[in-house]
C-alpha cells in the first residue's frame, strides 16, 4: 500500500498499483473507493477544476462505491450538476442518523474535525499521483487520524469547510433539525429531524422504477426510446410510463399509483400541458426526487415557478448526450440503481 494524493480532490490517499495493466485503486479520505486506469489518471492530472466541481465529482464517486474511471467518464464528472441546498442537507441529515443512530446522542460538529483534517493534510508530503513514484510513497497514513473527517465534505457536497459550517449551523440546527448537545460544540438529532430522516427513508427507496411523464404523441417516441429510457436503464433503473404499462383501471389512477411506487420522476415539460405539472407535483409532495426536462428552445414556455429548477434540455437526434446526462444526474442526486452493472461499474 502506497501513497498519494487523490486524483479527484488532492486529499490524501492510500493506492494500490497494478502496474501490469496500469491500474490503480484509490482509497481516498473524502472520495472513497474508486478505481482509475492509466488514461484518465492522466486526464485529470491535466484537469483545473473549481472547488464546487471537485465537491460535486467527491460527493458523485463516495456515493455511488467502487467506480472505475476512465478519461470518458472524468470528462463527464467535470459537468455534474450541483446539487441544490435541500439535497445536500437532506444528504447530510440522512448520514448524521446513520452515525448516530441512538435518539439524543451527543455528537461533535464534523467541521471543526474536518478543519483539522485539512490543516493536517497540509503538512503531509504527498506526491501526485504517478505509475512511476508509487515505489518510493511508503507514507503512514493512518497514524493521521483526522483524516477520516474528510469524508463529510463529500456526505455534504461541500466545496470546504465554511460551507460545511453553513449547511449545519445555519440551516439543520437553525430550522430544527438539530439541537444542541450536551456540551459546547455538541449537536444531537431532534425530534423533527427523526421525523425528516423517517420520511426520506419511505421515499421508496427500494423501487426499481423511474416514472416518466411526458407527451405520448408520436414525434417523441425517439425522445423515449432512444434518450430517456435508455438513460434510466444506463443508471440501473427501470423507466416506466403509463401508457406502456398492462392495466385495466383508468389512466389517471393508474398514473398516481404509478408515480407512489416510483423512486424518482421525470418530466418533459416540451409540451406544455396540465398533467405533466400535476405528476411532477405529485411527485414533490410526495417528496420524490423530480428530473426536470425541455427541448431545448422551449424552456421559456415553461410556467415561470417551474423555470427555477435544474432543466435538462435535449436536442432532436442528439440521443446519446440525452442517455449520459440522465445517467450522470440520477446516479449524482439518487444513486445507482439495483438492476445492472453498467459503465462507471466494477468492469
């Protein structure tokens, strides 16, 4: 076991080389598990990539395990979107019932560990990370033992540690969710943010589905067939709409009972009628995560409230940037589905 700063975010990490078919496996404090072939080793060794687009590449590869990288997939990982404020406390209130799970536990805030563990990353002498300087990187990390802490960053997608302070401080115990603990610097969960933990925990996080709303008149049976459905599937999901599901009820009931047994829904919003609204409604008060969608020059015809969302838009015959945008979005805000291995998998 060697060492060497994180090809994502430059913390640092312990490697596993495997110089035969140049190969190395990551095992970074904040990123976690991830494994990256020669070629895209290389890509991001050229990358200079903002804080957010670190903290959202971190957040994306702790999330979704062990990933192999390729230079394809880091290209991909320098346009993930970021998430918005809600998703990233409701990451951050989720993890924290995790760790803590027994109700009134004091526990300390993770940003002050996470600022030492950045002040202590800083005094370690940590190449880059190279084929060739492996040999010569026996540094003990482990006796570092703020390190760990880095992780939160990830947990949180925050850029650093100040945003961290923000989405704890600022929002979960300003609105709530935490408490203070026992002693300076303490927190603990509160009664609301149990009950916040227990409602995002029915969010049918078993479905294997994502519900697609959306016109069914002929001329986006490609949008279908060839973008979103294949996209679903690439993120290890199945893509369901109504009108090729076998029922004998009305469509509309069965369009609600479709939408509650769903883990996400996507709605495209390039024919602007009333039921698309209705089911991404639906879908929000259900508190089930909405990818929204739009041709691309139609996005001023969607209704104002709805234009503040984070719009993916499509283009007529450009099906495959439709597959990969899908993809990255679901496994970046939701996580890889249970159906398949597909290409940012063990490979």
């Amino acid at each position: 076991m060697k060492a060497a700063k994180c090809l994502i975010c430059k913390a640092p990490a312990q490697v596993w080389v495997n110089a035969r078919i140049l190969m190395s496996h990551f095992k970074c404090y904040r990123c976690g598990d991830f494994r990256s072939d020669h070629y895209a080793l290389g890509t991001l060794k050229r990358a200079d990539w903002s804080e957010q687009q670190i903290a959202n590449a971190s957040s994306y590869v702790r999330r979704n395990g062990d990933i192999l990288l390729t230079s394809d997939e880091v290209e991909r990982l320098s346009t993930l979107e970021t998430p918005t404020v809600g998703e990233k406390l409701a990451q951050l209130l989720t993890y924290f019932g995790r760790e803590y799970p027994q109700p009134g536990e004091s526990f300390m805030a993770p940003v002050f560990e996470v600022q030492n563990a950045l002040s202590s990353a800083k005094t370690l002498d940590v190449p880059d990370a190279d084929f060739y300087l492996y040999d010569n990187t026996d540094i003990d990390l482990g006796s570092h033992s703020q390190l760990p802490a880095l992780k939160w960053l990830a947990i949180a997608s925050a850029s650093n540690a100040g945003e961290l302070y923000w989405l704890i401080f600022d929002c979960l115990l300003m609105q709530g969710f935490l408490s203070k603990g026992r002693s300076d610097g303490q927190l603990t969960i509160a009664p609301k943010g149990w009950n916040e933990i227990d409602r995002l925990k029915r969010i049918n996080a078993a479905s294997r589905f994502g519900f697609v709303a959306m016109s069914f008149r002929d001329r986006f049976t490609a949008l279908y067939e060839q973008g979103i459905a294949p996209g679903i599937s690439a993120a290890g999901y199945e893509a369901r709409r109504v009108d090729r599901t076998e029922h004998n009820n009305r469509i509309d009931d069965e369009t609600i009972a479709g939408i509650k047994q769903s883990r996400f829904l996507i709605a495209d919003f390039t024919v602007n009628r009333g039921g698309i609204y209705f089911e991404a409604g639906l879908a929000i008060g259900l508190g089930l995560p909405v990818i929204w969608l739009v041709r691309e020059n139609r996005l001023e015809g969607v209704h104002f409230d709805n234009r503040q969302y984070n719009f993916i838009t499509w283009r007529e015959g450009e099906w495959n940037t439709v597959i990969e945008r899908f993809r990255f979005r679901i496994e970046a805000t939701i996580g890889r589905g249970p159906l398949k291995d597909h290409k940012l998998t063990n490979s």
